[in-house]
C-alpha cells in the first residue's frame, strides 16, 4: 500500500493518542457509574449477610415465637405465612396479570383494552399501603376478621400490574411469523397463542411472575390491614397469619438485642427466599424449553 493511502486509512500518531485516551476516558467513567449503582446493593446484602448469619440456626427454623425469657423462639410460624400468602398471591396475579398482558398484546383492539390500561396505571402507582386498605374495606370488613387470603388478595394487586406489563412486552416481541404461520395452518387464535407465542415468551413471562414475587414478599404495609399477623404456627389462611416482612418490621423496632438479631436474620431468609424462587424458576423454564 503506498504511502498516500496509508495516510488516507491510517490515523496519525496525535489523533490515534486522543482516541485512545478518550475511549479510555469513558470507559473509567463507566465503569465509575456501575460502581455506584452496585455499590449500595453490595453494602446491603453484606449487611444483611453478616448480621442475620449470627441469628441463624435450626431453631430459627422449626420453632414459632416464644418471649425473650423463653428463648425468643424461631420464625417458622412467618416462614410459613409468608410462603402460602405468596405463593397464593403468585397463582391469582400471575393468572390476572398473563391474562390481561395477553389480551393487550394480542387483541390491541379490544374496546376492554383503554380501561385495562388505566387500571393497570393505577394499581403500578397506587402505593401497597392503599392496596391493602382497597381489600381491608372489600374483604376484611365484610367478613369481620384478618386472614391470609386478604393478605395474598392485597399481594395479589401487587403482582398484577408488574406481571401484566412484563407479559404484553416480551409478547410484543415475539415475531408476527409465528402468528401467521400458525393461523395458515388453520389453528385457532386462541391456539396459537397458547402452542406458539407463549412458549417462545415463557423466558421473559417468567422473569415478570419472579419480579412480582420479589416486590410482593418484601411488602410488610398492605399486610398489617389484611393478615393482621400472628404468633401462632398456623396452615389455615382463613386465620390471621404472619410473615417475614411483618416480623421484620416489629422485631426492628424492639428494644431487645434478640428479637433485632432475629429480624436481621428474617431479612437474610428472605432475600435467600427470593433469590432461591428466582432460580428454581430459571432452571425450571430452561429444563421444559429443552
């Protein structure tokens, strides 16, 4: 190559030097930035690491609340809640919000779709606390007492708009060959929905359904007004039941050193709780697609 060409695709030493540093430049700023979003996550979860380890043992587990003198207890009896309310919470948003997503992205001109869409806004802003006053006035006044079905209902209207949202994106995403390919071969609409676009969404449905979990298992607020908590190992959610957030949120503000020992290890379980629904699901979605 001569060295008129050389000239021409080459850049000269100067010019090659500010490149360099200013890629350099941005890629520190990056990597600055990243810090400091991760930075205070890192700080938390050591926090609660190193904290709710301490408190952590077999009778944590197994055993439900006892007073100080006794020994303090476990929290089994929150553990327990808060996996049926959440689970039950996960089953009613999880059809509510698949179905309502579904409807939005499959249907977009439905006339049910505006008012879908406005009460979908409202539910994403409307804070928890309000939510669990919304079934504390429809479901536990009518009924005159606290249960863990109004707690799983006020989880519920948590879950709903994230996994509805989350649902009509990844659909979205899905080509309109699939569709079309399936109603050529003469399957209905509902089929194709079903045998076609939702297993090649089911990756991105789940991440919606473990995102509505996460912000539901952590909420203590809507409970108080639902669950109403308890201090008794209870399966029944027709009964008032406790859970790992409710716990959490009494046990911070007591003076004793054992019950902040113990919330701090309700914080660690349920993080570990969150985190082990995410990755059962991953593995469960991943095994099934294969």
């Amino acid at each position: 190559m001569s060295a008129w060409a050389q000239s021409r695709y080459v850049p000269a030493d100067g010019n090659l030097r500010r490149r360099r540093l200013w890629n350099q430049a941005m890629l520190a700023l990056l990597v600055l930035g990243s810090l400091i979003v991760v930075a205070p996550l890192v700080l938390v979860l050591g926090a609660v690491l190193l904290k709710g380890i301490a408190a952590i043992n077999l009778a944590f587990f197994l055993e439900p609340f006892r007073p100080v003198d006794q020994g303090g207890g476990g929290l089994a009896h929150a553990i327990v809640g808060t996996l049926l309310m959440n689970l039950l919470a996960l089953v009613i948003g999880g059809v509510l919000g698949l179905a309502g997503g579904i409807l939005l992205s499959e249907y977009p001109d439905h006339p049910v779709n505006p008012t879908l869409r406005i009460i979908s806004d409202l539910l994403n802003g409307l804070p928890a606390l309000l939510k669990g006053l919304v079934i504390y006035t429809l479901v536990v006044i009518p009924s005159g007492q606290f249960s863990g079905y109004a707690g799983a209902l006020a989880l519920a209207l948590i879950m709903v708009p994230i996994v509805l949202r989350a649902t009509e994106g990844v659909l979205k995403l899905v080509p309109w060959s699939v569709r079309e390919a399936g109603l050529a071969l003469g399957l209905p609409r509902w089929r194709v929905i079903l045998s076609l676009v939702l297993p090649a969404a089911t990756s991105g449905v789940i991440t919606g359904l473990m995102l509505g979990f996460a912000r539901a298992a952590g909420e203590a607020a809507p409970l108080y007004f639902t669950a109403g908590g308890s201090q008794l190992l209870t399966f029944n959610l027709g009964q008032q039941v406790e859970s790992l957030a409710l716990s959490i949120y009494k046990y911070a503000n007591e003076p004793s050193p054992l019950r902040q020992e113990q919330a701090w290890a309700a914080s660690l379980v349920l993080t570990l709780l969150v985190l082990a629904a995410s990755l059962l699901a991953r593995w469960a979605t991943r095994r099934w697609m294969h």
